[in-house]
C-alpha cells in the first residue's frame, strides 16, 4: 500500500491511501483526486499512475513546476520515502510500504498512534532528538520563507542564495566571485539578516594589517591606581557572519590572518587565544578583473573554502526588474526567519545525519577523478589537468549533500545531492594545465564533463 503525506511545520499528515488500480489527479481545482487549495498550485498541476514499475508522477505542464527529492521532472518512477514539492510550496512524501508489512497486524502500540504515522517506517538518525528532526522536517518550507524574504532584495540568483545556504548550515566558507556590482556585498548582509547573524564587513586593501582583523592590545592608564595594564580590543572578526570583501587586495601576510578563524574559530593575539562566538562564516569576495597589483590566494588557502561561488551577470528580465527596484524608494525589508539557536540546531543535525556507502562512494570516485596520476581518472583529465582535488574535497562532497538534504527538509541523502555540489566544490581544487588555457577549457567545464564521464555506483561496485 502506498501512502500521500502532507508535511507541514507541525507534523506529517496523511492526504490519501493510494489504490494501486486508479490514477490520481492533483491540484487546485475541486474535481482533483487530490485537492490541495494553494495559489502556486496549478489547476490540474500533477498526475499519480500505478505502472508496472511502480507509481509514476507526471507534471501536467503546471505553471510553477513540480521537483521529487529536488530534481525537476516532467515524469518520474517514484521510490519510498521520495520528497514531492509542487509549485514550490507543498511539500509531499510519498511512501510505500513492501507488501509483507501490509499483511501483518499492528501491534496494540502501533493501533495507538495517529493515523499519519500508522503503517509508516520512521527514518532514524543516530543521536538526533524529535526537536532536530521536526525542525529539519519543516525546513523545506522554511527555505522557501528564507527565498523569499531574500528575494525583497536581491532579485534573481537562486542558485548562487541556495549554494550560500548550504554553505551556513554545512558550517564551511565561501569564497564569491564575481565582477563588480553584481550585489555580493548585499547578499551576505541580507542573508545574515535573515537569519538572525550578527553581521561586518572588511575591506581588504593593500595597507591593511592582521590587527584591523582580528583586534590588538591597547596600553590602559588607570588613574585610581595609577597602573598600566594592557587590554584587548576586538577587530572585525568577532562576528557570526565576517564579509572579506575583495580579499585579493591585500597582501599574503593579511590574507592569512584569516586561516586560523576559518579552521579553528578562534584568535590568538599575543600569548592570548580568543574563542568565537558560533555560527562563524567567511564570505570573501573576489573580482575577477583588474589583478595587476593584486595577491591571488594560493591555492593552499583557496583549499580552505568550501566553495567557490560564480555570481553570473542576471537574466534580462532579472536585470530590467532590478533597476526598476532600485531607482525608486523602497521601504520593503526582509524579515528574520530562523533564530541562531536554530541555526546551530541545524549544523548539529547535519553532522548526525547518516550518508550511505553508495553516496560516500560516489563522492570519492568524483574526487579521485580529478587526479591525472590515478589510473581510472578518464583521459581527458590527464589531457587537461595538472594537480587534482585532495580529500578535503570529498568530505565537503559530502557535507554540502546532507546540508541540501536538510534545506529540503529531508534527512536522507542521495548521488543527486553530491552532484547538486560538485560543481562549486571542484572547481577550485582543479589546476588546469596549459592544453586547457589553451583551448578555453575551464575548470567548470571539466568538473561539468567529468560528472557525465563517472557513473554512479551500483550493483556491481558491492
């Protein structure tokens, strides 16, 4: 028997029982098999068939789309426990139970339990608590929240906000490049706003010191005792959410000034090391002109960035919209929608999440890809590539799916959600050789064209 979930903030409940002879029409529309009354909901927006292999959802041309465990279909053969989001607002988990479990009787326990929850089985994550599960089950229409509230500001670039976000939740860095007025600065801002982070910005220039960073020690006078103590002021880096704009601008000694934050999340200044407050992000900015007089990041200190996010020029209609937005006063203003406790609730939670070995698997085989010198790396990466990415890169993989499993209100994790990352996971831990430069091969296409070259795992990789 296969079962409909509805899943809202307050729980899971159950739309309908499905009778494996009849397909099931979804929509807004009151003729519907489902009826769910939502303005993003087309009219007759989805369909539900039982086929052979299995029930099979077709997206019935809708306006505001339809995506199963994030990928957008058109049709799809679903699976147990597969996440349904129709127009981008309702959420639906779809579960099947084997027909061995329909047979057998519930237990006088199993009778008790709400009719939502009856028949279901119940994911488990080791260590996690029924507040860090309900709080990731209602994250799928929390992100939509975050979206929109963001949206107020910054239009377009969905991509580059969900990256962001995964970003947070997964506890990393992130290094944004982009050229010059592309709103990165205001990104950030909006973001931390969003979600209750305290908020600075940095302005990397030539003469800037470690000490504007991270603070220095002032000599005091006390004049009821008339002693000289020294006593720490606290630099820009004390923050929940720190904005290194342009970091190439200012010299290596500056630049790593950085690291020990981004690694430790803490500051020594003298004999004295300062722990700080979580969350603790980087954001650093980089223009990708004008780098004569610059300092490029190594690629060792690049290493140290979870991603790196390419801010793209908007869409025409994006663009038109924004100078519409912009030229006129507005006194809109994106409104907080996840507290700090629950944000660090939820990079708790990503960390309980179990991954399964096929997905861990999948994620190594893309990372040892990238190495020229491995014998099962495809030729064109020995063609184009002079170092590849280093294990680091696996693990952040890894943690970037289960946080874009938790955005989505899941806590299962699947090969989509590591290719999802990939991308801006890869692109900075791959050197391009001169036979790339010289063809005009960039590092994202070769990460593009190496998830079409590696399989994912299967049957007879166990």
């Amino acid at each position: 028997m296969a079962k409909l979930f509805l899943q809202q903030p307050e729980g899971d409940q159950l739309l309908t029982e499905l009778a494996p002879t009849q397909p099931y029409l979804i929509g807004r529309s009151e003729d519907c098999s489902i009826c769910i009354p939502v303005e993003a909901i087309s009219s007759r927006h989805a369909q539900l068939t039982p086929g052979d292999e299995g029930w099979i959802l077709e997206d019935l041309d809708s306006s505001n789309g339809t995506t199963v465990n994030g990928q957008t279909l058109g049709k799809a053969i679903l699976a147990s426990g597969c996440q349904i989001i129709l127009g981008g607002q309702v959420v639906l988990l779809f579960i099947e139970e084997p027909a061995a479990e329909q047979a057998s009787e519930p237990t006088a326990t199993e009778a008790q339990q709400p009719a939502a929850k009856k028949g279901r089985r119940e994911l488990k994550v080791q260590g996690a608590s029924e507040e860090d599960l309900k709080l990731v089950k209602a994250m799928s229409l929390r992100s939509e929240k975050i979206r929109a509230e963001i949206a107020k500001v910054i239009i377009g670039q969905v991509d580059i906000i969900d990256q962001v976000m995964m970003v947070i939740i997964a506890g990393g860095h992130g290094l944004l490049v982009g050229m010059p007025g592309m709103a990165k600065t205001t990104l950030c801002a909006t973001i931390a706003k969003v979600l209750d982070m305290e908020f600075k910005r940095v302005q990397f220039t030539p003469d800037l010191m470690p000490t504007d960073i991270t603070g220095t020690e002032i000599l005091e006078h006390d004049p009821v005792t008339d002693k000289k103590s020294f006593r720490f002021i606290k630099g820009p880096i004390f923050t929940n959410m720190l904005l290194a704009d342009e970091i190439n601008r200012t010299p290596p000694k500056t630049q790593a000034s950085l690291l020990e934050a981004m690694q430790e999340k803490c500051v020594t200044v003298g004999n004295q090391t300062y722990k700080l407050d979580a969350p603790f992000f980087v954001l650093a900015t980089q223009n990708p002109i004008e780098q004569e007089g610059t300092y490029p990041l190594p690629e060792a200190q690049q290493d140290r960035f979870m991603f790196n996010l390419w801010v793209d020029y908007p869409k025409e209609d994006e663009e038109e919209t924004v100078v519409k937005a912009t030229t006129v006063a507005k006194s809109e203003q994106p409104q907080k929608v996840i507290t700090k406790d629950e944000l660090l609730q939820l990079q708790a939670v990503v960390r309980k999440i179990p991954v399964s070995d096929h997905v861990i698997k999948y994620a190594v085989r893309l990372v040892r890809a990238t190495r020229p010198q491995d014998e099962k790396s495809p030729d064109f990466i020995k063609k184009y590539v002079s170092n590849g990415a280093g294990p680091r890169a696996g693990q952040f993989l890894v943690m970037a799916a289960k946080a874009r499993a938790v955005l989505e209100g899941r806590i299962h994790v699947s090969c989509s959600d590591v290719v999802k990352a990939a991308v801006p996971v890869l692109r900075h831990r791959i050197i391009a050789n001169f036979a790339a430069d010289s063809e005009g091969l960039s590092t994202t296409a070769i990460v593009e064209r190496l998830l079409k070259a590696v399989e994912q795992p299967d049957d007879k990789d166990y």
